[in-house]
C-alpha cells in the first residue's frame, strides 16, 4: 500500500514539474513571439496627415464626451504603466461605458482592452478573458479586427495562468496563425 502511494505521489510530482516547464515553456515562446511582431503598433512617431493640410483646433468640432472618454484611456494607460491596475481598471470602465453610450466600437475595444490588460495584471484571470474576448465579438460584430492578435495572445496568457493549458493551447495557436498572416 505504502508503496503505490509513493510511486502515484512521485508520478504526480513529476507530471507537475513537467507541466511546470511546458508553461513556462509557453511563456516564453509568447514574450518572443510578442517582441519580434510588436503586436500591431500605431508608431506614434510617424505622421500621417499630408503637410499642408494642418486643421487648425478652433475649426475641429469634438463632443465633449469623446474628449472625456479618450481622457479616460490615456489616464488608465498611464495608471497601469505605473502599475496601479485598479486605479486603471477604474478609468478603463468609465471609458467603456462612454463609448458604448457614444456607439464607438474603436474606442470600446481600447477600453476592452485596457480592462482585460488591468484584471491580467490583479491576477483575475477569469474576468479578464471576459473583456479580452469582447474585444473579438466588437471585431466580429463590426467586421474589423485590429486589436484581435493581441486578444488571442492575452486569452491564452490568461488561460495559462488558470492552469487550463488545453485552452491556453488553442488561443496560443489562433495568436501565432494571426502572426503569421499579419
């Protein structure tokens, strides 16, 4: 009896450590793939308005609400990349309510986002594959899909994270196939 017990504890100690290494094999494997595409980037640096054609801020009629909501990313932003994820969470809701109000599926994505990327970061795993996968049903439902890559690849982060390496798995081959295409 004894000695059943102790091979099935040995098993299990050995499948844990080799799970253990699969994961971080995995993690691993995402950091690369993440820095070698950068993950559709804007590169802020680059200006696309023609030259000659400056709109001067007086003739730009803006909705106060949307100079609200985008105040709202840009502080969530800022809040997790000083890592406060609760404070970002905060912001990232209030700009998601605005822009559903303001129906801006562009900007509800940014807020989706921004709350999936501040629950990773609280470790609410679970709650935060909720607003990473709205961003794939905004993308679905308006047919554009800007943002999906990087969903994928958090989703599976998450799922990584829960221990559920069979989903992990799939998300991690939908984000890779997405970097291939992209």
């Amino acid at each position: 009896m004894f000695s059943a017990c102790h091979m099935t504890g040995l098993l299990a100690r050995q499948r844990k450590g080799e799970l253990e290494k699969l994961n971080e094999q995995l993690r691993q494997i995402n950091a690369a793939l993440r820095r070698q595409a950068k993950i559709e980037s804007y590169a802020p640096s680059l200006s696309y308005a023609p030259v000659g054609a400056r709109i001067s801020e007086n003739e730009v009629i803006v909705d106060p609400r949307k100079e609200e909501l985008i105040s709202h990313l840009k502080a969530g932003k800022n809040f997790l990349r000083n890592q406060d994820p609760e404070a970002a969470f905060a912001e990232f809701k209030q700009a998601l309510e605005l822009a559903q109000t303001l129906t801006d599926p562009t900007e509800q994505k940014k807020a989706a986002r921004g709350l999936g990327a501040s629950l990773q970061r609280q470790g609410k795993y679970r709650e935060a594959i909720k607003y990473h996968s709205l961003v794939l049903g905004i993308s679905e439902q308006e047919g554009e899909d800007s943002g999906n890559t990087e969903a994928y690849g958090a989703i599976a982060d998450c799922y990584t994270e829960l221990g559920d390496l069979e989903r992990a798995g799939k998300f991690y081959d939908e984000y890779i196939s997405r970097l291939e295409t992209d």
